[in-house]
C-alpha cells in the first residue's frame, strides 16, 4: 500500500501540470470598456465569405456593432439612479 502512495502522487502531479497546457488560448479582437471580445465569439457567418476583403469588412462590422451596443449598454448603467443600480445588483446581471 505504501508502494502506490507514491506512485498516486506523481500521477496527480502530471495530470495538474498537463491541464494548464490544454488551455483554449483565446484570441482578443476588441475591447469595449471592461468588456472584452474574442475571435470565437464572433458569428461563423461572419468568419466565412467569398472574398478574404469581404470577411474582413463582415468582421470589421460585427466588431463595430458589439462595441456600439457594449459602450451603450455601460453609459445606461452609469445613468441609473442610485436606487435602480442597487435594484439591479440585487437581481444580478441580466444581460
């Protein structure tokens, strides 16, 4: 029994070490704020078009659409009232 202890030991270190490895890296594309937009969370539809110029200006509208609703979204919640901001956070995000 002793003998496994061991040997138990090491295979748990292995696997903890190897599990950071296997992180997703995510690719940042913009930031709105605190708020911050990855590649893969831009539509497919998107990503795919005939022409590379095409995709491009497909991504380029995305991003431009998400930052103008991001920056909206945190302007409304600067100009809640003191009682309605508490309100919210009681509730919490519901976006």
């Amino acid at each position: 029994m002793n003998k496994f202890i061991p040997i138990i030991l090491i295979l748990f270190s292995f696997y903890g070490c190897s599990n950071n490895n296997n992180q997703v890296k995510r690719i940042p594309v913009a930031k709105a704020g605190l708020k911050v937009l990855y590649y893969d969370e831009i539509p497919k539809q998107s990503r795919i078009a005939d022409s590379p110029a095409d995709s491009a200006a497909l991504i380029q509208n995305y991003i431009n659409k998400w930052a103008r609703r991001e920056l909206m979204y945190q302007k409304a919640e600067e100009n809640l009232s003191p009682d309605l901001r508490n309100e919210k956070s009681l509730s919490g995000p519901q976006k």
